[in-house]
C-alpha cells in the first residue's frame, strides 16, 4: 500500500509541475504573462500618402537614380495607379504577380518602413520604403534576387501630392 501511496503522489506532483510549464487552456489567464507576438510597429508613412497615379521606372546603380526620376516621371501618361484597400492598405502587385493585392505598410524596430503583405516588417516579399517625399518615392526589395531583376524603384507622383 505504502508503494502505490508514493507512486500516486509521484504521478501528482509530475501531473501538477507539467501544468506549471505548458498552457492546458483551462484556469485563469494573466495579461502579459506567457507567449506573445511582438507588437506590430506602425510606418511612418500612411496609406492615404501613397494613393495616386504614379510613373514608375527602376534603376540598378544609385549613380543612375536621377535620370531613372527623370524617366519615371514621363511614364505618367501610362501611369500606374496606388488605390486604398479595402482593410486600410494599398493594393499594389508583388514581383511576378499579375493581379494587385493589398498590402500594408509595416514599420520596423529600426525605423525603417516596409510595403508587403501582412506580416513581420521586412519579410523576403517586402519592399523598403529607401527615400518619400510626397512627390517621389524609392522602393528596393529585400528578396535581392527579386531585387537584382527589377532593380530598385521609382515612383514619380503624377498630379497633385496627397
């Protein structure tokens, strides 16, 4: 009897150390205690910013980057048009995708802002806002074979600033 006593406090005290470690979804729960996702930092850039009728040209060396503003802001008359989504992104295209989708824009611990779909900021389909003023807006991707066949982007605004 003494042994089946000590095996079943064993079996107890195991039964209440596993619970302390894992969550078994039943008891109370504390805010901030346990598992989280880290906070999604917001861009500093807004969505209603982005909105607009673009001319977009891209460039591989930096040395190039005026003239490829300069060649972007030509293209207006078949410019590419930035529309709000339905959820508060934009709906622009990934590299290789023909249809848009809406994506968000994503801020990063280091202050640097992203365009992509939802997700951790600086995700392999993401794009890195380099450089916006409200009239041009410099977008490099972070997959860099993406990168290496588009080149970085350009977006000259075609009309009024938003």
């Amino acid at each position: 009897m003494r042994g089946l006593s000590c095996s079943l406090a064993a079996f107890a005290l195991g039964v209440v150390l596993s619970a302390c470690s894992t969550d078994s979804g039943f008891g109370p729960t504390f805010p901030g205690l346990g598992p989280s996702t880290p906070a999604e930092v917001p861009s500093r850039y807004k969505a209603e910013e982005i909105v607009g009728r673009w001319g977009v040209a891209s460039y591989h060396k930096d040395a190039d980057r005026a003239r490829t503003e300069a060649a972007a802001r030509k293209q207006c008359g078949k410019a590419y048009t930035i529309t709000k989504g339905p959820n508060g992104g934009v709906m622009m295209h990934l590299a290789d995708q023909s249809a848009p989708q809406e994506l968000r824009l994503k801020g990063s611990a280091d202050g640097k802002s992203f365009i992509g779909p939802a997700g951790e900021a600086g995700d392999v389909q993401d794009r890195e806002i380099v450089a916006f003023d409200g009239r041009v807006m410099i977008l490099r991707y972070v997959d860099p074979e993406v990168g290496g066949r588009y080149g970085t982007m350009v977006y000259v605004r075609c009309g009024p600033t938003a």
